[in-house]
C-alpha cells in the first residue's frame, strides 16, 4: 500500500511516497547521501560556503552531481543539495523495485510514477491553486522550486516562487535557484525572459517564475491544472525552522500517512 511518511535528519526534512517495503532503502540513501556531503564540507569547508561553481575532487556520484549541476547554473554546489539527496532516495527505492515514488526535501522533488501525480505549488502570494500534472514515467524527473518569499533558503531575486523541472534532479534544483536569483520585478516580459533563458539551457525541460498574479511558462512543462491547497502536504521541519517553497505531492491513490 503507498504511504505518505515524514522522516528528519539534520537539516533534511524529507516527506515519501512510496509502498511502505520501500521506504527503508529510501532512508538508507538519504544517510549515504548526507555522508558523502559532510565528507565533503570536512575536507573543504568552502563546499559548503561559496555561492560559486567549485570543481569536484571525488568519484562521489551525489558529490559530482551537485558539481556538475552547480557549473551549468553557476551557482555553489549546495544550491542543488536538497534535490540531489531527493534524487538519491528515488532512485534506490526504484531500483529496489518500487513502481510509484516521490520524495519531496522541503520542496525539492524527485519522483516516477506508474499513475498520475499531482503536485501542487505553493507560493506564499496571491496566485493560489495551481499544481503541475505529471503523467506515468519510469524515469525520474525533478520539480524543484526556490522563492525569496517563503522559507529559509537565500534566493537574491523577488520572486514568488520559481519553478524548473529537469529529468537531472540535481540540475532542476540548481537552475531553480538561479533563476530565483534572476527574476528582479513583477514585469511580464522580464519574468518571460527569465524562464525562456533557463529553459533553454541544455538538460533543462521547462521552467515557470511568479511575482504576485504574474505567471510566465517556458519549455516543456508538466499540464498546469487547478488544485485544492493542502498546507498540510507541505514538508517543513518538524521545529518549523522553515523549507524551501511547498512543492506537495499527492499519489492519487490515497494511502496512509505518518510522521516520525
């Protein structure tokens, strides 16, 4: 049966959706992925720091992928560490044989599917009750979001909430920020430039940028639809210390939820 369940460790608040036989080797990737990276912060605090592409000095798989996604959307490794340690845990429990899941790292998703998800987005503004409709796939794909109006992550922007989506988990989460950091005022056409400039770079599927009531679309999105919104289904720590913008999925399917 597909369960909805919450679990923290250090400053990751992960919310999955999975059979509840799969979840463990889920949990068991976000500890391989949270070593990796406080490897390597303790071998090279700027890791941690620096708001600047920075070259990977390891095999590490979830070390290269944030330095690689950092390079393409010149920004620091850490802007993509929430969706890589998403992608990490989805790719583990797809490989142990789940058919539908969804990890949501404080609003960075990964996910596949065997039928439809819906994820809505929150933006804190006035623009309310929209969500992405993600058809069935056995790929994973990444929606990840970055705002300067809700949550604790720096974005340098104004923005709402900005959205990209890549099949490279690690890359949607680095461009959402950089786009976060691009989009400077509620103007149509600056907001269009803004999303047409990312979603053109390569790897990237589409992206989407609010500032109030303006909404500006590029690339090949998931269908935007109408949703009731659930604050309940968004993933914050449990000692609300904050999260990046809610990205809240739900299987269609409901299933039982827990939180631990």
């Amino acid at each position: 049966m597909v369960i909805r369940e919450h679990f923290e460790l250090g400053e990751t608040a992960l919310t999955i959706i999975a059979d509840e036989e799969f979840i463990p080797a889920g949990k068991e990737a976000v500890f391989d992925a949270r070593a990796s990276i406080e490897a390597a912060i303790a071998s090279d605090p700027y890791f941690a720091s620096t708001w600047e592409p920075i070259e990977a000095v390891t095999d590490d798989r979830v070390i290269r992928r944030m330095c690689s996604a950092a390079a393409a959307a010149e920004v620091g490794p850490m802007a993509a560490v929430a969706g890589t340690v998403a992608w990490e845990a989805v790719e583990a429990m797809r490989d142990a044989g789940a058919g539908t899941v969804v990890a949501d790292n404080g609003g960075d998703i990964a996910l596949v599917c065997e039928r439809p998800v819906t994820v809505g987005i929150y933006s804190g503004g006035p623009l309310r009750n929209l969500g992405l409709s993600v058809g069935p796939r056995s790929d994973v794909l990444g929606i990840c979001s970055s705002s300067a109006k809700v949550g604790h992550s720096i974005s340098l922007g104004e923005s709402h909430v900005c959205t990209v989506v890549a099949e490279d988990v690690s890359l949607a989460d680095a461009f959402a920020t950089a786009l976060g950091n691009m989009v400077a005022s509620d103007d149509v056409h600056h907001l269009q430039e803004c999303v047409s400039r990312v979603a053109s770079f390569k790897g990237v599927k589409g992206a989407m940028a609010n500032i109030g009531e303006n909404l500006a679309m590029a690339g090949d999105l998931p269908r935007l639809v109408r949703v009731e919104e659930r604050e309940a289904l968004i993933t914050r720590r449990s000692l609300n210390i904050g999260g990046n913008p809610f990205l809240g999925a739900e299987y269609m399917d409901k299933g039982e939820e827990r939180r631990r």
